[in-house]
C-alpha cells in the first residue's frame, strides 16, 4: 500500500484572504492547507505515483487486476486504469477497470478488489477536487491519491464483511457536463443523510457479522471528521476516540479517495488484532470491517499518508493554483497556439518508452539508452538489436546540466530542463518538475515521476510522460 | 582523407542584404536585395549562372517549400535550384552545395543563397518547430536560449568558475559584439551598450540574460563560385578569395544520449574544425587565422566555441576574452563585423553573411571596421542545441 499527496499545500489562509473582499465570513475557514495538483498533475499521475508507492513496499506485487477509483478522471472514454497500468509497466495481461460515479467510488472498488476471489488486485484511488472559487469546498477538499493491494498472501488485514445500502440523496451532484459540484445545504446533510445512513449500515453490517459496537478499535468516515464524525460514532455507539481524526486539516478531504488514504492510514498505525470499520457514503453507504493480521506493522514500511504529508511545501499563491486548476485564463502569448497534435500512431508504436519509460540495455557493451533504438548508442559499440529493455522510471538520476527557461512555454514558469545522467552511461534531456527557481545545482538527485508533458486544447488532449524530480529524503 | 577542395572554388562575387526588422519587405525581395550586389561585385550575366542552391529554414514562415522561390523570385534561367535545410547551418550549406558542384565540375559558375524570414511571425524569439511525431512525445519544450543556457552551467562546473565570472567573460563577448556592430551599416543592431548594461538585463533562461542573446531579424547573403581558371577567364584574378575548407559535422545522438559528453561544449564543433584545418592545410590555427565569424546565438556558444575551435585552451576562453584577445584590435579579431548579437540570426542568411564579412576584409572593403591585411578567416555555425546539432565551418581566404 502507499499513498501520494501533491507537493504543493495551499494556505486556507491565503484562500481566505483573497475572499474577503466578497466574502469575509469564509475567513474562519482559513486554518491549515490544502493539497493542490500542480500543473502537470491529475488523477492519473496522482495514482501512478500511489500505485508506485503501493509496489515499491519490497514485495514487487504484480496484480491481476488494476481498478482507479476516483470522480474526476481526466478521460471520460478511454480508459484510465489502463494508462496508469502501463505507466507502473504492469504485464498488459491484466484486468483494468475504472470506478467513478460517486463518492463510494474508493470503497466500491475495493470492494470489488476484495471479491476477486484469490487473485491479486490493486485498488488505486485518486482524486483532483475541482471546486468553484470562493466556494465552501474550496477550503475543505484536497487532491491526494491512495493504493492497496487485495490478495490472499501476506495480509495486512483480514477483510471480515462488509455491507452496502444504495439509497438516492442527492447531498450534491455534478452532472456529466459541469465542472464543479453543486452541494447543498451541510446541516441537512449532516442530519438527514450521515447521522442516518452511515448508523443504519454499520449497524446492520455489525448484525449481519455478530459482532458488537465494543469491537471496532477504529472508525474511519472517509470524507468527515470532527464534530459530524464524533456524532456518527456516537449514534453507532462506537466509541469517539475510535474516530479516525481525519485528513481536512493538513491536505483536505480527497473526495472518493479519501477513503483508501483513511485506510492506509489506519493500517500503518495499527496494532494486530484490531478491528477497522471503512465507511464511504455518497447516494448510500459502503461499510467495510478488516481485522489486522499478526504482520500489520510491515506497513509502517510502505510510504504511507504521514510521509506523504510530510513531503509538502507550503505555498500562498492563490492566483497560481487558480491558474492550475484552469479558473483563470492566463494569456500565455503566441507560443502557446502551437499546435500540439500528437501523432497516435507514433504514440502507439512508443508507448512503452513513453508511459512506461521503457528504454535500452545493450547486451554487447552494457550501456543503457533511451529510447531504446536498434543501433547502440555507444559510439564504441554501434551493435544492431542488440538491446533489451530497460526500465527508467525506477532510476535514481542526478542534474548533469540545467536551465530556468522564461521562455520557452510552460503552464508553471520557468520551464526547467536539462540533461538527467543516469546509471550505465545513460542521459537523457528531461524536464524538471517539482522544483523551485534556484533550486536547481549540478549533481542535484532526481527521482523519476509520471506527469502531464504536453496539452493540445485545440482537441482537448493532453500526453503524459516522465519527469525529473527532487529526490525522496 | 580525401584531398579535399581548398583552392578548388572560388568566391567572385557576395550580397548581403541590409539586417533587421524588414517590415518593408518579405523573403523575395530580401533575396533580390543581396543577389544585385552580388550580380554586380561578380561582374557576370545572371545568364552565367548555371545552378543556385536556396538556404531556407523555416519555410513555413515565409517562402514555403522548394528551391522554386528561388527560381522565381531571381527570375533565374530555369536552371537546377535545390532547396537545402539544416538548421542554423544552412546557409553555410548552401555554400556547400554550390562548392561541390563548381569543385565537381558539375558546372562552371553557381550560386548559393541564402535566406530567412523570422519577423512574420507575430512574436519574438524563433519560431516553435516540431521534433518529430515521436520525439515531440518526450522532449521537453525547450527554448534556444534554454538549450544553450546549459552550456554555461556545465562549463562553470567543469572548470569551476564561479558563475559571476563566467557572466562577466559572457558580457565582454555581448559588449565587443555591439562595439562592431556599430560599425556596420548592415546591422540590426548598431547601438553600443555597456557590460553593466549586459549584466542587469532581465533574465531569459538562467544564466543567459537578454543581452547573452542573439537577435532575431530578417536577411539574406549570397555568393557566386566558380573555378578559379573561370575567375581568371572572367578577368577576376586580382585578389582572388577561395575555398580552403567546408566542413561539416552532425550529431548521431551521443552527447544526448550517451553520458561521456560532459555538456560543456560542442563535440561536433571540435571535429569539424579539425577537419577544416586538414582541409585547409593549418596547423596552428591561432596563428594563421586572421579573423574568425562564430556562431554567437548567445554569448556562452561564442565562449566555449573559442576552446572548441583549438584557439584558447580548454578553460582558458574567459580569461582570453576578458584580456581582448577576440576584440577587433586584439590579436584574434572575432565577429568584427558584430555577429548574431547585432546581426540577428535570420539561420538559412548567417552562415553566408559570416563569409560575407571575411570576403569583404580579404578584399579591403570593410570600412570602419578594416582589419590589416587578413588572409584567411574561419566562419562556424552551430545548428541545432548543444546536445545534437550540425556544425559547419568554412574556411576562406585569398587564392594562392
């Protein structure tokens, strides 16, 4: 399991400030910080990097199926699980889905993982929350992505039961041509919708197990925290310091991933033997109930929410994030109407060197290239087929030259780029990401990360490729 | 190595078109401009000319495809035009082309051309050109200035020279530039500045400020070549400029992907120069250079461009152009006649006004800007990016 929170971590206080011309009331909201995707991030690198996070524990899994959970997939058609999967180099034999629709997206999805009888399967969830500037959720949502892995060996947690109630409440909705959510008033979503029916499943999940209200060791309400939480926990008679405190204040509730992010969460945190009650609720209610299993604290291993959270740098640019998540419309001059039309064929023929960062290992000298060409690069060797592949995107690299472009176009100036030097002999002139200007020194240690590369508005696509970006301390 | 073809061609005659932001007029006429003089210093018919090669880079800018603007804008005698791309060195390339046919025997009397349209485009800097269906799905975005600026970076770590040293070198180059360009009609630019001036500019891509880059502006130059027995048959013996070395070397993708190039310099600079001084016959190019035309699309490239044709020592190209030694009274002159930085770098025109200027000196007509007695000049173009490009050199200088 793993869990990614972008780098980037609004001040509620800096949103706050630039409202209170209009809207001074929303001030008290102003406490703590909210993940922001940065420009070259969206649900599908989000969960990329979770799903990495998820692999990289040391048991190299390699899941059967692959499900993306999330409500704001960047790809209406074409599939997002698949991306992601091709991006983590998964073998193309494998069951992809993606789960949207609600904010049970997460722990539908897991819920489907967990039925898959004995295979393998990864449950990412992400989430990019777009919101309406001076809106109520603009304080209180984040974008953060989480990912599990469901399978027989070597559990974490026993799943136990679960149970589900559909029930249409329309708390907020967002229809398939509207950006934003349209939510209505919280009181009665509070009364009308949670205190009713988070208790009624859970209870009814309880009865169905045998198990009593004393057993859950811990609560966790994807999407609700504090008071409302507290109160959900009382009416299910569970105790309140069983309540998982929530992740609003430091990076914001991640929408439909906020659940997988509560449950890894709480495993990491976990002694064996306890009892651990997921809730999703969106249009009814997921409850699910795990035990920890005698290995639980091998999850402390996996780079979890905390170390996820702790990676941030807080930023007070409210007008930047506005132009990240495209509520302003920036004049970018004339270098941004360049046509960007990708040539799918080219991609299609190049996508494992492109989403997966496949490139070259030459058998004959042992040098590693990208891409991976039929002749070495080696001026000493030049052999033909000579190759195998060679994966980048787990690389560790270092700046062997650099630049802070003012420019060239970029929807986060400066455009930073410059020769990334690899292990085997291998460079390759990439962009940087993550970075601040000046931040920038030759010998700088880079990780490789899954990004937005290029955007073509003209047809509403964007590509994906890999960066270069601080590496993890 | 083959012979080569050093006093195999000759020079008779060169336009030059004035530099700048030509609103007046587009590629056509820019062409036109730089091919009368040239008909007139050659002293022929354009009825003579037997073959002209085009030096155009970004066509879809100005003249589109095909060598038949050309053609058509020279109202040429139907004779054979190809059109020659390969980036900042095409117009060096055009040169080539009509070398090898004159030294071939192809024909007797060519014509190379060479052109570009850069201030159409709506905005300034180069326009933005695809690498390809496949590389433009990894690349970065990147800018000339950006692509360059790396040079500055990896050289002030390979040589480790703090970078406001390295700065203060890249201002003597900006400063001296603009000292010649004053000088010369023909230039964009013609405005002295100060090296205070060239450092406090707005930053471009770190550590290339403004004035660490070249202009961007429109132009043209030509030559007419034929063999130096036509030249003499034509009555042009006298101060006769020919060929000594044209030289070409491209990038097969091993500084950009292979980690033993350390990023500092341009490989392909020092192989071509090594086999333009074979050509050529030269073996301490430091003394026997009279001048030398560079590629100084940012003053970094005219740095390290210093090292890599063999005339200041590897780290040693600061302190050289601190001391003057590339000024135009020092004892190298470089870009006497103002460079890119005043010239601005219409890319299919440069590598032809390079040779402008050197053949302009060879024969005492260079004004203000005079230098005593050259013989022989070197003239260099850097295409592409540090990391991949095509580099050219010619060398000329009066027939022996």
């Amino acid at each position: 399991m793993g869990a990614y929170v972008p780098r980037r971590r609004l001040l509620r206080s800096a949103i706050a400030t630039a409202h209170a011309w209009a809207k001074p009331g929303l001030k008290g909201l102003g406490k703590g910080s909210r993940a922001i995707c940065s420009h070259d991030e969206d649900v599908i690198t989000m969960a990329v990097a979770a799903a990495r996070a998820c692999l990289g524990g040391g048991d190299n899994r390699s899941p059967d199926r692959l499900l993306l959970a999330s409500t704001s997939l960047p790809f209406a058609d074409r599939q997002n699980a698949t991306v992601v999967g091709e991006a983590l180099n998964l073998p193309e034999d494998l069951q992809t889905a993606d789960i949207s629709g609600s904010q049970r997206a997460a722990t539908s999805a897991l819920l489907l993982g967990l039925q898959h009888g004995g295979a393998e399967c990864m449950v990412v969830g992400a989430e990019k929350c777009l919101t309406r500037a001076g809106s109520v959720e603009e304080f209180t949502v984040g974008d953060a992505a989480a990912a599990l892995t469901t399978g027989e060996d070597q559990q974490l947690a026993r799943f136990i039961g679960s149970h589900s109630i559909s029930r249409d409440m329309v708390d907020h909705y967002r229809t398939a041509q509207s950006d934003h959510n349209y939510a209505l008033e919280e009181r009665w979503i509070r009364d009308c919708g949670l205190m009713q029916i988070i208790p009624e499943t859970v209870a009814a999940l309880l009865s169905k197990l045998d198990m009593s209200s004393e057993q859950i060791d811990r609560l966790l309400i994807a999407g609700v925290d504090g008071r409302p939480a507290a109160q959900i926990a009382a009416r299910c008679s569970i105790d309140k310091m069983a309540v998982h405190e929530g992740l609003k204040v430091p990076i914001g509730h991640a929408g439909s991933a906020d659940a997988l992010l509560l449950l890894v969460d709480a495993l990491q945190a976990a002694e064996p033997g306890q009892n651990i009650l997921l809730v999703g609720f969106g249009q009814g209610c997921d409850a699910l109930l795990f035990q920890t299993t005698e290995i639980v604290h091998r999850a402390r291993e996996s780079h979890g929410v905390t170390a996820a959270i702790a990676a941030g740098v807080e930023d007070t640019n409210y007008l930047r994030y506005l132009s990240f998540a495209g509520l302003v419309d920036i004049d970018w001059g004339m270098r941004a109407e360049r046509d960007n039309r990708t040539s799918q064929a080219a991609f299609y023929r190049g996508r494992r060197a492109i989403t997966g960062f496949v490139g070259g290992l030459c058998r004959d000298c042992g040098v590693a290239q990208f891409p991976k060409t039929a002749l070495c690069v080696n001026p000493n060797c030049g052999k033909q087929d000579t190759q195998d592949d060679e994966v980048f995107a787990n690389k560790a690299g270092q700046v062997k030259s650099f630049t802070e472009d003012w420019l060239a176009l970029s929807l986060n100036p400066p455009l930073m780029y410059g020769s990334v030097r690899f292990d085997r002999q291998s460079t390759i002139m990439m962009e940087f990401t993550d970075f601040d200007p000046g931040e920038l020194s030759i010998g700088s240690k880079l990780q490789m990360v899954f990004r937005i590369k290029d955007f073509d508005p003209l047809r509403g696509y964007h590509r994906y490729f890999w960066k270069a970006a601080p590496a993890a301390e | 190595m083959a012979s080569g073809i050093k006093d195999k061609v000759a020079i008779i005659g060169m336009g030059c078109s004035r530099f700048g932001e030509r609103w007046d007029c587009g590629a056509e006429h820019l062409m036109l401009e730089a091919f009368d003089e040239c008909l007139a210093d050659a002293g022929i018919e354009k009825v003579q000319i037997e073959a002209a090669w085009l030096g155009l880079c970004y066509q879809e800018q100005s003249l589109g495809k095909s060598s038949i603007s050309l053609s058509q804008s020279l109202r040429l005698p139907n004779v054979p035009v190809t059109r020659v791309e390969n980036l900042c060195a095409t117009g060096t390339e055009a040169l080539r082309g009509a070398a090898y046919a004159v030294a071939s025997g192809a024909c007797d009397i060519a014509l190379a051309m060479g052109v570009e349209k850069l201030k159409d485009t709506g905005f300034g800097g180069l326009p933005s050109r695809t690498m390809g269906t496949f590389e433009d799905l990894w690349f970065p975005g990147v800018s000339a200035p950006g692509s360059f600026a790396q040079l500055a970076s990896a050289y002030a770590h390979k040589h480790n020279i703090p970078m406001d040293q390295l700065r203060d070198a890249m201002a003597h180059v900006s400063w001296k530039s603009h000292e010649n360009g004053a000088l010369n009609p023909k230039a964009h630019l013609k405005n002295r500045i100060t090296k205070e001036k060239v450092l406090n500019a707005p930053m471009i891509s770190y550590p290339l400020g403004l004035f660490d880059c070249c202009g961007v502006s429109d132009g043209a130059a030509c030559a007419i070549v034929t063999t130096p027995e036509m030249a003499k048959k034509l009555g042009r013996a006298a101060n006769l400029v020919s060929i000594k070395a044209l030289q070409l070397a491209v990038s097969n993708g091993a500084e950009m992907f292979y980690d033993e190039w350390d990023g500092s310099h341009a490989m392909t600079a020092e192989l071509a120069s090594k086999r333009a001084y074979s050509e050529a016959g030269i073996n301490d190019p430091k003394r026997q250079l009279d001048m030398v035309e560079v590629h100084d699309c940012f003053s970094i490239t005219e740095l390290v461009t210093m090292e890599d044709l063999g005339l200041s020592a590897s780290g040693q190209a600061c302190q050289d152009i601190t001391a003057g030694v590339y000024d135009r009274d020092g004892a190298l002159p470089c870009n006497v006649d103002g460079g890119l930085k005043c010239f601005g770098h219409p890319l299919g025109a440069t590598g032809l006004r390079m040779v402008y200027e050197i053949y302009q000196q060879l024969h005492g007509r260079a004004g203000e800007r005079q230098l005593d007695d050259p013989t022989l000049g070197l003239t260099h173009n850097l295409g592409g990016f540090p990391n991949r490009n095509v580099c050219s050199i010619s060398i000329i200088g009066l027939h022996e």
